[in-house]
C-alpha cells in the first residue's frame, strides 16, 4: 500500500493500486494526479550465520 497525501489540505490516505490515477480529495474536493510506480522484482534477503531471522515487514 502506498500513502498519499492532497496538496491542498495535507489529508493522508492509504492507497493499493499502481499506476496513474486521477484522484479527489474527500475531504476539500482537490483534484490532482497520482502516480505509484512498484517494482516487479522479487525480494530476496541474505542474513549472516549469527543473525536473528524475525523479520518485520515495514513497507506497510
């Protein structure tokens, strides 16, 4: 999930989607357009011998 914020009045939102999008803010009515670019690469994570393993997401 991406979160986006309205230039006019700074209301923050959470957002699941990619690409452009033309969007209205709920709460002033600004309209302005968005763009969410992901990659499509799988994530791959390398740990040293000793490390601890619990791993968090923080991408949320």
């Amino acid at each position: 999930m991406a979160t986006i914020r309205c230039p006019k009045c700074k209301h923050q939102e959470e957002f699941d989607g990619q690409g452009k999008w033309y969007v209205t803010c709920h709460d002033c009515g600004a309209k302005f357009v968005i763009y969410i670019a992901r990659p499509q690469v799988p994530t791959r994570l390398n740990f040293p011998p000793n490390a601890n393993k619990d791993v968090q997401r923080t991408d949320r």
